[in-house]
C-alpha cells in the first residue's frame, strides 16, 4: 500500500507542475518557474513561502486540491502550496496558487 501512496503522490506533483506550466493569465507576462513550500505569512497582497517573499497579482488564482477555485481568505500558515509566478514590467508576481496539502 505505501508504494501505491508514493506512486499518487508523485503523479499529484507531476499533476500540479504541468497546471502550472499551462496557466498564465498576464498579457505581456513572461511566466516563470514554479516555487512549492509551506506558507509562513499571507496578506491580503503578498504570500511568502520558503523564506521567499512574493507580491500576489491582482488576478492572483487559487485552487484547491481538487482544483477547485478559492478565496485567499481559505489559506493560512503551514498549509503547502504550489506557486505559479510571472514576472510583469519587471517584478515577479504570483499568477495562481494550489493547494497541494493542508
């Protein structure tokens, strides 16, 4: 059984990585590498994962693990998420945001 969870855990991340590669809702955005970790602090305008602090776009996406959308108001702190940034007139901004644990 544990080999069959490992194997569904790493199609789940494969999973999210090809949705991340896919999106992108900036015109005139260049899109850039995904980052994952653990959510330390979140505001209403930044999100900062891994001791990486980023900017949340202004049409900023988030889904749930069954790729429901959400509201930010639905994350906190020690969830784990994956990360899609752009980089727009020269700042890097989170696109969209999955929840890959709680």
């Amino acid at each position: 059984m544990a080999g069959v969870d490992q194997m569904r855990q790493q199609l789940l991340k494969t999973f999210i990585l090809l949705i991340f590669l896919s999106f992108t809702s900036l015109s005139q955005a260049q899109a850039l590498y995904p980052v994952m970790g653990k959510i330390s602090q979140l505001s209403d305008s930044t999100i900062t994962v891994m001791d990486t602090k980023l900017r949340l776009s202004p049409t900023v996406k988030i889904y749930s693990r069954s790729g429901k959308a959400i509201s930010i108001d639905n994350l906190k702190p020690g969830d784990r998420v994956g990360l899609q940034t752009t980089r727009l007139n020269g700042k890097v901004l989170v696109d969209s945001i999955h929840v890959i644990k709680r």
